[in-house]
C-alpha cells in the first residue's frame, strides 16, 4: 500500500535517478573500496576508515555525525526536513585480525590485518547509496539516515553502541547487505524470517593436580579431563536442547602440556556456540555451564568458564523483506532475487531488528562460473561490480520503504 503522495510512475524514475546517480560514479567507488582494502582497521579502531567516508559526505554537502566509539551517522531529506518517514541503511566499518593472501594490487598494507569479510564492500556501497539519494534530496518522500557502524567483528558488536547513540531514534525501518561469496555478482538473496544464527564465545580453563605420566592414578588427569570436556559438550548438548535450536559448539582451540610425559595443571579449551533459535539461545549459558560442570566433576578438575554472550539471529521481518525484495527487483529484475537459507554465521545487525522492522540481504560477488571463496579467509575476492548493485539496491530500499505502509 502506497502512503506517499508520489505516484508509482514518480517512484519509479526516482529509483532510476538513485540508480543512475550510483553508476555514474562506478569508478570513483572502486576506488574508495581498494582504498580501504589496503588500509584495513580493527573494531573500534576504524578511525582512518570513517575519515575517509566522512570526506565524500561532506563533499557532498552533507553532515556527518560522529559516534561516541567511532563510526558516523548521517541523516538526507528535503531541505529542513526534520519529522515524518525515517529508513535507516546500515554498513559496517570493521576488518579482521587475518593476512591478506590474496596478492592484489590493493592488498592489505596492515599485517595481519585484512578485510576478509567484506566490510569494504559494506561500506563503499552504502557510501555510493548516500551520495545518489543526496544528489535527490529534495525529492525524497522522507528522510534516510546512514550507519556506518564499527565493531560489528567482535561480541556483542558495535551495533549496540550504535543504537545507544540514537542510531535508531526515529527510525521506522532499517536495511542491510552482506557479501555471500557463494552467489553470483548480480544477485541478492532475500529471505522473511530467521537469517543467521545466535552465536556466543565460550572459554574454559580447567585447573587439576598434575604429574607424570606413568601415574596417572595421583592425578586430576587433566588433559584426559580436558578431552571428555571437548567431545562430550557438543554431544551432551544435542540431547539436552531441543533439536529444531540447531546447537552447534565448535572448538577453535585446545591446549593443554608442553611434554609427553608430564600431565599439566591447566588447560584450556575454546570456542563457539551457535544456534538457530532465539529462545534456545536466552536459556543457553546456564544449560552450558551446568553440562559443563557436570562432565568433568568426576576428574576432580575445577573449570572456570568464560561465556560471552554474542548476538541472537537476525529475524527479517515480513514487511520490510518484501520491501527489500522489490528493490532489488527494480534494480535487477526479478531474476536478481534470489532465495537464501539461514546459516549459523553471527551479525550484530541482529540488534538492529530486535528494536525496529528490518531486513539484511546477501549481495553476491562471485564473478559467474569464477572460484567460490568463503568469508573470514585471507583469500576472499570480490567481484567489484557488486560494490555498484549494493549501492543501487540499498538506495532503491530506502525509497521503497519511504512510500511503503508501516
């Protein structure tokens, strides 16, 4: 249902002008991507990044405002706009602490640093849908604001500080894209509901008596300990949840002992959490801890146990998914949108839709019959055409959802 005054055939050529506007500066883009590629920061360190966007903004007349940790906040409309219609397009600043392995000209000139999850594409797409919806401020139907959030790699994500800076005041809907390697450039998956998963950090150090080897039985036996831990929590876990949660613990590190014939005093084992549902997830770090417990008090070891609580999933909501839906349709077509599935990879934009309507869209950038890369690898190439789509697509959204009933 149409609550603006534009008619449809109105709507449609200012989509066409937003669309235009971002194609006509295709090459300025890439170029602020590469840029930021080889320049990659850390969560809450994003300082050169925001500078670098904040730049094209004011270049562009606009006012950006910086966040309390980092990060920008920009609000576009007609000339003094200051109520009616709010949409709020979200991207994130943020890369991770992994070498570029990809041996391109723009590589990162960090060591150990890259943006192996495709934040640059996030935040140069977002940029390039700012600057053509400004280009057609007074044309708007209401205002759009743009988040250029940091911190979105760590748990709980920067996304709360966001919203705690008023990110979301007044806002009626929110938009967002995230890169998916597996989907051809050209392409956006769109699903209603559940998106990606909850996912929290877990930590455990267990402290025991320890010894030789040949004596175990004058032990706490702590590695022995340490490996009942590992194999029976996921185990345990997959009997004392209900299994449409989609429990997933995952161990990323295991240590314990520095020589063959000694058994350590400690150990440590961590890891994630993963889960398909949201309930399951508010009742999961109790039910963790227990089993916990409950594995290793027969070794006599003491665990101490870690559990950062992360991000629930993100919930597409029905409206906004079928607004993000005809946005990509009128960029792409119809054969542009395309059905994706949840998976149990976190994003803080989960915060997001927990306090707003909203819905995030998987951009794709693999380049048709090219390698398919997975995300958080010092290897991930992008098909920079995507950069273009994402822009047009979250621009078209932000208009969509302008003259679409709330």
């Amino acid at each position: 249902m149409r609550v603006s005054s534009l008619p449809p055939a109105d709507v449609a050529a200012l989509v066409a002008a937003v669309c235009a506007g971002v194609r006509g500066r295709e090459e300025m883009l890439v170029e602020v991507r590469r840029d930021l590629h080889a320049h990659p920061e850390l969560s809450w360190s994003e300082e050169r990044t925001a500078a670098t966007v904040s730049k094209h903004l004011e270049h562009a007349g606009l006012d950006p405002r910086p966040m309390a940790r980092g990060g920008l906040l920009v609000d576009i409309g007609p000339t003094g706009a200051t109520t009616g219609p709010l949409v709020a397009l979200r991207a994130d600043l943020d890369a991770l602490p992994v070498d570029d392995r990809t041996g391109d000209p723009w590589a990162s000139t960090v060591p150990g640093v890259a943006h192996a999850c495709g934040h640059d594409v996030h935040t140069t797409a977002l940029l390039g849908a700012g600057l053509a919806l400004a280009a057609v401020a007074d044309r708007l139907p209401g205002r759009v604001r743009l988040v250029f959030q940091p911190a979105e790699e760590i748990m709980p994500g920067g996304a709360l500080m966001a919203i705690d800076g008023g990110a979301l005041d007044g806002v009626d809907r929110i938009f967002g894209l995230h890169v998916d390697p597996t989907l051809d450039v050209g392409t956006v998956g769109v699903r209603e509901g559940p998106l990606t998963g909850a996912a929290d950090h877990l930590d455990v150090v267990l402290t025991g008596k320890g010894g030789h080897t040949s004596r175990p039985h004058l032990t706490e036996d702590l590695t022995f300990a340490l490996g009942k831990l590992v194999t029976e929590l996921p185990a345990v876990l997959s009997r004392r949840m209900d299994p449409r949660a989609g429990v997933s613990v995952v161990w990323g590190l295991v240590q314990a002992g520095s020589a063959v014939n000694v058994i350590p005093s400690t150990g440590r084992a961590g890891g994630t959490v993963r889960m398909l549902d949201a309930v399951a997830w508010h009742d999961a770090e109790q039910l963790v801890s227990d089993t916990i417990a409950q594995i290793v008090e027969p070794y006599g070891v003491e665990p101490t146990i870690r559990y950062v609580r992360g991000v629930p999933p993100v919930v597409n909501e029905h409206r906004a998914t079928h607004v993000l839906a005809a946005a990509v349709s009128d960029v792409l077509g119809q054969p542009g949108v395309v059905a994706t599935t949840q998976s149990l990879g976190g994003e803080d934009f989960a915060w997001y839709v927990d306090s707003v309507a909203g819905a995030m869209g998987r951009l794709g950038t693999r380049t048709p019959g090219g390698p398919t890369y997975d995300l958080h690898q010092g290897d991930l190439r992008v098909d920079e055409g995507a950069i273009s789509v994402g822009a047009q697509v979250l621009a078209a959204a932000a208009i969509e959802s302008l003259v679409t009933d709330r």
